[in-house]
C-alpha cells in the first residue's frame, strides 16, 4: 500500500481500527469452539516442512 496522500493514511488507519474487533470476534468463535468440544488436535494444526511433520509447540493459553 503507498502512502501518498493524506487519505492513504487515513484509509489504512481506518483498517487498524477494525483490527482489534476482528480478534475479538475470532476469540469469540475459539471460545464457543471449546465449549462445544468442537477443537482440533495438535497435530493437525502443524505446518509441514520441507522436513516433514514438526512437532507441535507447547502453547499456553488461558481462556478467562
């Protein structure tokens, strides 16, 4: 995105300002996705190398 004038800034922070109801509707969903066991395991979550499977990350998360 170039930023040339006045209205390019504008517009761009106009996007960011969306950002963060963005999250917190994506929180919502993994929120209502655990309540209804409705979650994927680990491993299927990992991305593929050009090794092969990696194993996943510990990953803490508190959802309260």
């Amino acid at each position: 995105m170039k930023f040339n004038t006045e209205s390019d800034y504008e517009k761009y922070l106009s996007r960011m300002r969306g950002v963060a109801v963005q999250v917190e509707q994506g929180i919502t969903l993994m929120r209502e996705a655990i309540r209804l066991n409705r979650t994927n395991h680990a491993v299927s979550m990992v991305s593929m190398g050009d090794k092969g499977l990696r194993p996943p990350r510990q990953v803490l998360i508190s959802f309260t």
